[in-house]
C-alpha cells in the first residue's frame, strides 16, 4: 500500500493532478482532458504492473460477510466504507490486467462517442447549443446589449443605485438571450462599468454587481449550462431510478415510482425560471439597499433623454397600469363564466379506457414494503381501494371504437357547451387593445381617432365572433367573416407602432424582449422542444440584428419586418387549417391556406437570406459564425475528451469506488451535501463543462438514484456552479471582469465587491435547499 493509501484512491489522485496540470499547462482545455486522460492511465498502468498500486475489497467467501446479508443487507450496500470491520482481500486495480482495460476502453469510448455525441438521443438537444450559442453572439456583436443598458440607465439612473440596478436588469436580458456566462461578463464590463465610475459609484460595488449579473446565464433559461446538465441528467436519472427499483424487487421504475422517470431540458428550464428571477431580485435588492445607506458611494444619476413628450402621472397610471389590468382581468373573467373558451368540436373516435389506481399494486413483497415507504401507507391503500373498484365492475375497460351515432351525440355536447367567444380571437383583439393602449400612453397629445378606431375593430372581431362565427363554421369562412374588423384593427395598429417606435424604451427593448418571449414561450409552454426553439431564437436574432444595421445605414427594414409577419402568418395558418396536403382527400380552403402558408415561408426564407447577406455586407456574419464555431467546437471537443478521462476513471474502478463511498452514509441529505461542496471546490479550478462531464457521471447514479426531484438536484448543482464561479480568490467571473476592467480598478476592489454577492448566493441556495417548490412549482403549473 503506496502512502499508506488503497490502489483506486491513488489512481483517482493521479488522474485529478493530471487533469490540472493539463490544464495549467497552458494547452487548450479541450485537448489537455483527453491528453490527461491518456498520461494518467500510463501512469496508474505501469505502476500497477509493478504490483505497486493494491485495491482491497470485502472477502465474500467469509462467514462474517454472510452473516451481514443475512440481516438483509443488500450485497451492493456492503463496502470497506460502511463495514470496516470485514475481512478484506488485496487484489490489483485492474482486474485482468491493463491490456484488457485498454481494450475494454477503446470499445467503450466508441459507443459512448456514438451515444452522446455522433448520432445518440441527446444530439439533438445537444444542437441546441450551437443555436443558443449563435443567438447570443449575434445579440452581443450587433450592439444590441449597449442600447439596452443606455436604455435602463435613463429608467432606472435617478433611483438611488439605480445604473447597479440597471446592471442587473440587462444582466438578466442578456442572460435570456445568451446563456453564456463569459461573454456577458465581458460585454457587460466594458459597456458599463466605465459609466459606473465616472458617475462616482464605488469600484466594489461597480465590478460586484456585474460580475453577478453575469453569471446570471449559468441559471436564468436559455443556460447553456441546463441544456448540457439536462442532457446528462435525463439519463442519469432514469438508469439510476431504474436500478433502484429493482434493487427493491420492482419489475420497473414506473411501478416502484408510480411515475416515468424523466426529466427534459423543457422541464429544467421551467423550474430555473423563478430561482433565476429570484437570484436578480436579490441582486438588484441589494444595490438598492447599499445605495440607501451609502448615498456617496451610488449616487442616483440623472441621463439626459432628448425625445419624447412629458407624461403626466395620472396618464402613465391610466394606460399603462389600469387600462392593461382592466382588459386582461376582463378576459379572465370571461373565461371563468364560460364566454371566452375552446370552441373545438373534435371527438375521438375511441372511447376512454378504465383509468388504472394511482399505484401499481401487484407486485412483491419486498417492492410493496418499498412502495409504502416511498408513498406512504395511505397512497398504497387507496391504490389498493382502486384496484378493488375496477375489478368489482368487471376489471378495467380497454378503449373501443365508438359508433358514428356515439361520435355524433359527444359532437353535439361539446357544440351545447362551446363558449360563444374562441381563445384564439379573443387573444388577438386583446393584443390589438393593449397595443392601443399603450400607444395612447406613450403619446397621449396626439389625435386619439385612429386609435379608438382600431379599438373599433378589434371589439367588432369579438361581435363577429359572438354573432356570425359558429364552432362549425369553417376556418376560411371565420377568415371571411373576420377580415373587416381586422383590417379596420390593422390600419389603427399602424399607427399605434408608429407612436411606439417613438418611444426609446419600447424601440429597444421590445424586439429582443418579443425574441426571447418567443423563444422562452415555446419551451415552457411545451409546445416544442429546445432545439427548434433555439433554431428560431438562432434566425431571429439575425434578422434583428440585420434591421439594427440597415437602421444605422438610414436604410428601410420593410423586408425584416415583412419576413416577421410572414412567419406570424405561417403560425396562425398552421394553428387554424390542415395543411397536410399528402391525404387523399385535401379540400379548397386547405389548398389555398397551404398556398399561403408556402408562399410566407418563401418570402420569410428570403427575409433570412437577406438579413444574413446584411450582415455579412457590415463585416458581421463572419465574425459571429467563426466565433459560434470556436465555442461550439469547444463544448463538443471537451465532451469527447472528457468521455476518455470518465473510461480511465471507470477502466480501474474509481467511478464504483467513489459511488461506495457516498452511498456509506446513511443521510441522503448528507450525501448531497458533500457532492454540492465538491462540485463548489472544484468549481474554483475547473469550468463548467468540466465538472458537466468528468464529475456528474461519477457522482449521478447515487444523487440521482434517491428520492430528490432531479429537477432540483439539477437547479442545485447550476446555482451552485454558478456560486464557485463568484467566489474568489478562484472564481472564473472575476477573471473575465479583471481582463476588461480599467487599471484604476484592482483585484482588491473585485474580491471585496462580489463578497456580499456570493453570501447572497449562498442565502440564494440555503434558500432553495430549505423551500424546495422554488424549483417546482413552475414545472407542476406549466404542461409539459
């Protein structure tokens, strides 16, 4: 024994001291892993054939072992960690000899390559991070992010803190647009901690909150960090659960659990939502705060704003808070009394089939008993209760076509019940109405006619819509009927945006907000997956880009925005026709709406074309696609050689070694703990993609394999990450701000002005620990 140490625990120390000094080196990060990975399996391969390195395990031919099982302890759960005092057996770390683990590697890392890399599940969510990644870079080099915080500072600069709280606001923006941590720290750096200084705010308080709303893209969606810990994590978790049950003696997880165990990045993205919120409240909060009882130190700051006309306090109250209010507090009230709903008529042609109980109830013995710890004594009797029920009327009912005269007597009940007002018209006047709405605040002087005729219009859409327009009226006719009133909203919605876009704050911040709504939208809404979504964050941010530049080149962007309500036009075809034109059968109006719907797509593709030849024209696009490249090559390079580090470690058996270890303690709460503290140490010396894929495939199987929600073991480990990052004299953060910060700026001023930021982290995180439906309550209100 080497150092009075087991052979696995010297391995794993020579694989950790290679990785960092790999990465010490000075080579790039995503060659010095796998080249770490190759120099610490010579190593630990030669040391072995010399007999140095010996692994000792429980002698399973003792009595004293059978003796330990025969309590009923599960032979996996027997260890040198949680039983010292069984005979042990010295044996060398590689069972059969290194020649065989080399082989077993080389045909390991190829199914893994394959699995997680080339052409597995996860690739094409792994996509998705080429496209957050383009989005955000082309966000950032359009100068979309300078406007925002000049923007903010005139909002919020007389309040005291104000250009802090500023700070973090765009922080936030620019962490829903981008997800990447080092380019908003950089970006926001040099936008605005020179602004910071020279209006006589402190350099602590300046580089603290920056660098803390930087960091804010590790948590707040679309995180590049959620996308590639959900990757990791939905297979984590269902082989971990999938183990434990039948460790239990369940035939499957679905049983033992009572439901499937999955999680997406959808889901992930849901529950960080409100700790993301959380996190730049908290931010803002306390620069609000020190900026009360340090005046000096965070003055309020008056910047000049040339446009625009005086609003009064009464008008700022009436159209932008009560009008608003009134209108949606009006449409829900609507829907509860049933006048606003669904008006779809469509039947399935089957009937529902008996509804199983809430738990699997024929199961063994030993699942059972595992069951009712689980769900508790109560869950498991109403199953039983359940299952008693069905069997008594006959056993459970599979589903069965229904007769046309069946079909027809549920079309008609849904037809009796249909709300005389559809969502889908009620939504679009309600947008017409608050757009009118916030026109006449923002330019309250001006003729109020046009307005209130638009106005006009979108409240006859929803007379139409009561009067003329049926649940049985064909979506062309409801067309027909309804293309007057839109018109007439149309012609007063032009003139609306044009009051709009005189304003600074709707000019700059609605386009990227409507982006990131769009593209937040979709995926927690559930109506798509984060690849397509990022795809359209991807293309919308080009072309937003590109009007930004045709602006600056006092050139129109009719094309832009055309290419915009093009795409709003497949949307709405695709939402209210079949466009599905390779039945057999395919009437005039789903002909003509696919017509349309084709030629939107047509010119919504030339738009793109257009604004990506835009931008390649202004020096732009080139760039932006050679710097997507880098990072995306990265993300994916350390993914390969982190798969080789992860294969050495498992070649000797670290990974079980390290399992056995953390399943010892009998705490589930304290095996977390010291995971967290782990992954916050080596969050000092390692980037995030490191400790993704070295670190949580070790340490998975057992954090994932218990009874936390993997959504917020998954949320916990990115605000924990996201801590590490802050926390000096290591933290990432602090290293990009101190690259761009000016000389009058030192280190000192940096550490001693995130310290209050990192303890808000830990509050943040104690937070989340002790109120864990922070993290789910979202996900459980939200269809996934």
């Amino acid at each position: 024994m080497l150092f009075g140490l087991d052979g696995v625990e010297i391995g794993l120390l020579i694989v950790f001291l290679s990785l960092f000094a790999g990465i010490l080196s000075g080579f790039p990060v995503a060659f010095a892993i796998s080249g770490a990975g190759v120099i610490a399996f010579a190593i630990i391969a030669f040391l072995d054939s010399t007999g140095t390195l010996v692994h000792y395990v429980v002698d399973t031919s003792t009595q004293a072992y059978k003796d330990v099982l025969a309590t009923g302890v599960r032979p996996d759960s027997v260890s040198t960690f949680r039983y010292p005092d069984l005979p042990t057996i010295a044996q060398p770390i590689f069972d059969r000899g290194w020649e065989v683990a080399i082989d077993r590697n080389l045909s390991f890392i190829v199914n893994r390559m394959n699995e997680r890399v080339f052409a597995g599940q996860s690739i094409e969510t792994l996509l998705a991070v080429l496209m957050f990644v383009l989005m955000g870079i082309t966000l950032e080099r359009s100068k979309i992010a300078n406007d925002l915080l000049t923007t903010m500072a005139r909002i919020f600069g007389p309040l005291p803190g104000g250009l802090a709280v500023s700070v973090v606001v765009v922080g936030a923006f620019l962490a829903a647009s981008t997800g990447i941590v080092g380019a908003t720290v950089v970006t926001m750096g040099l936008l605005s901690l020179p602004t910071m200084l020279r209006n006589g705010y402190s350099p602590e308080l300046s580089t603290g909150v920056i660098a803390a709303s930087g960091t804010l893209g590790q948590i707040i969606p679309p995180s590049i960090v959620i996308v590639l810990l959900g990757t990791l994590a939905g297979d984590l978790y269902s082989t971990a659960q999938e183990t434990r049950a039948q460790s239990f003696g369940c035939s499957d997880a679905l049983t033992y659990l009572g439901r499937p165990a999955v999680v997406s990045v959808g889901t992930l993205f849901q529950a960080a939502m409100l700790p993301g919120v959380l996190l730049a409240v908290l931010y803002a909060g306390y620069a609000f705060v020190y900026a009360l009882l340090n005046p000096s130190k965070a003055p309020a700051v008056h910047v000049e704003y040339s446009g625009g006309e005086t609003i009064t306090r009464a008008e700022g109250l009436t159209w932008f808070i009560f009008a608003p209010v009134l209108l949606i507090g009006t449409l829900f009230l609507l829907y509860e009394v049933n006048v606003v709903g669904s008006q779809d008529l469509t039947v399935s042609s089957y009937s529902e089939g008996t509804e199983g109980a809430v738990l699997r109830t024929n199961v063994s013995e030993s699942c059972q008993a595992a069951m009712i710890e689980l769900h508790g004594q109560e869950k498991w009797d109403l199953a039983l209760e359940q299952q008693r029920a069905i069997e008594e009327s006959g056993g459970a009912q599979a589903s069965v076509a229904l007769t046309p005269e069946q079909i027809e007597e549920a079309r008609a009940a849904k037809l009796a019940a249909a709300a005389p007002i559809g969502t889908g018209l009620s939504i679009l006047a309600l947008v017409f109405l608050l757009t009118f709405a916030f026109a006449r605040g923002v330019k309250p002087a001006d003729a109020a006619e046009p307005l209130m005729i638009g106005a006009a219009g979108a409240v006859a859409i929803l007379l139409a819509d009561v009067f003329f327009v049926r649940p049985t009226t064909s979506p062309m006719s409801t067309v027909l009927i309804i293309a007057l009133p839109v018109l007439v909203a149309l012609w007063g919605m032009r003139h609306a945006a044009g009051r709009l876009a005189q304003n600074e704050l709707v000019r700059v911040v609605f386009p990227p907000l409507v982006l990131i709504v769009a593209v937040l939208g979709s995926i927690l809404g559930g109506i798509t997956n984060p690849t397509p979504a990022a795809a359209l964050g991807a293309a919308g941010a080009i072309m937003l880009a590109a009007y930004r530049k045709l602006k600056e080149e006092n050139r129109t962007g009719k094309i832009i925005i055309n290419s915009t309500f093009a795409v709003v036009i497949m949307i709405l075809i695709g939402a209210n026709f079949d466009v599905r034109i390779n039945q057999s059968q395919v009437g005039l109006e789903n002909w003509i709406a696919f017509l349309v719907a084709y030629a939107a797509f047509l010119y919504a593709a030339f738009g793109l074309a257009y604004a990506g030849w835009t931008l390649y024209r202004t020096s732009v696009l080139s760039p932006v696609v050679r710097e997507t490249a880098k990072v995306t090559s990265m993300v994916f390079t350390i993914l390969i050689g982190s798969q080789l580090l992860n294969l050495v470690v498992i070649s000797f058996g670290g990974e079980h070694y390290i399992q056995q270890f953390l399943r010892s303690f009998d705490s589930e709460f304290q095996v977390f703990l010291i995971v967290m503290l782990v992954l916050f140490i080596l969050g000092f010396v390692l980037d995030f993609l490191e400790i993704i894929y070295i670190v949580i495939p070790i340490v998975g199987p057992v954090i994932y394999g218990g009874t936390f929600d993997p959504k917020w073991v998954t949320i916990m480990i990115a605000v924990n990450l996201q801590t590490s990052f802050l926390t000096p004299p290591f933290g990432f953060a602090l290293f990009y701000l101190r690259g761009v910060a000016p000389p009058s700026v030192t280190t000192g001023h940096i550490y001693r002005g995130i310290v209050p930021f990192v303890l808000i982290q830990v509050a943040g995180l104690a937070l989340l620990w002790f109120v864990p439906s922070i993290v789910t309550i979202v996900p459980d209100l939200m269809p996934n």
